[in-house]
C-alpha cells in the first residue's frame, strides 16, 4: 500500500509500533487535541491478528494489548500463561522486553482457541483456575470392545498393584 501522507502514531492503543496512514481526524477540544479513528474495533482487532501471528515475540507492550482485547484481568492471563498476577504486571511494565517462549506459545494457542470457541476457550480458562486447588487423582483403566475405557474407580478401596 502507497501512503500518501505521514504517519500518524495511534498511542491509543498502547502499542508503540502502530501508524495510521489514514482513517482518523484530529479535533482540538478546550482539554487538547483529540483523535477519532474511523472503526476502531475493527482496528483493534486486526492488530491483534498482526500480533498473534507475528513471528516476533511478544513483548509486554503487547501482552497488555491482547489482554485488554481479550477482556483478561491480569490474575486471568497470570493462569493462562502460569504466573502469578504480580508477574503479568511485570511483564507489562517492562514494554519492550519480551516475555518466555512459553508464555508467548500459551497465550497465541489461548488467542486461537478463544477465537474459535469461546464457550471451549472460558472452559479451558476455568480449569486452569481450578488448577492451584486440584491433587492427581489414580484413575483405573480396563480394556473395551473399542479399546481402552476408563474404568470406574473406587478411591476408597483401590485395587494392589501386581508389581
């Protein structure tokens, strides 16, 4: 695409790398100049695609940006990524460091997940905050007509080992 005009840095959106060739006005107001961008939501949204599927890491600068987007509070995405909230601030106070490649891996695989199917992405969500309160438990399995099948177990009475 041929921009025409200069760029404009949309600071709105938190992201320091964001320029708009157009789409926006500039109003001046009694409190200063103020910004109006044409769909922002739709703005929005397609920066976060271009973060998601960015082969940079993300850094806190954009952990931020797609936490908002994902309507997270910063305990949700701690849980998401395995953190306690205190780190997701961290994180995101730190701007331009990037944050661990498994962060980064769990939070791309939650964006697409929600993406796809929210009522499976808040499900998903839920168990990772039942986590902290969660034990293994021992399952038993027996053999099936199609397989293997979990079999019913009984915690109170388990069955010896053979070994």
């Amino acid at each position: 695409m041929n921009v025409g005009r200069s760029l404009f840095p949309y600071e709105g959106c938190g992201l320091d790398w964001v320029f708009l060739a157009n789409g926006f006005s500039v109003h001046e107001t009694p409190y200063g100049r103020a910004i109006a961008v044409q769909d922002a939501d739709s703005l929005h949204e397609l920066v976060l695609r271009e973060i998601i599927t960015s082969p940079h890491p993300i850094r806190g600068q954009e952990l931020r940006f797609i936490r908002s987007m994902l309507d997270l509070s910063q305990e949700g995405m701690g849980k998401i990524i395995g953190v306690r909230r205190l780190q997701v601030t961290r994180m995101e106070v730190s701007r331009k460091k990037p944050i661990s490649p498994s962060a980064d891996r769990a939070v791309r695989m939650f964006f697409a997940l929600q993406r796809h199917d929210r009522v499976l992405a808040d499900r998903v969500l839920e168990l990772l905050n039942e986590f902290d309160d969660q034990q293994h438990e021992q399952m038993a399995f027996v053999p099936s007509g199609h397989g293997w099948a979990r079999a019913v177990y009984d915690h109170a009475h388990p069955m010896e080992s053979d070994n």
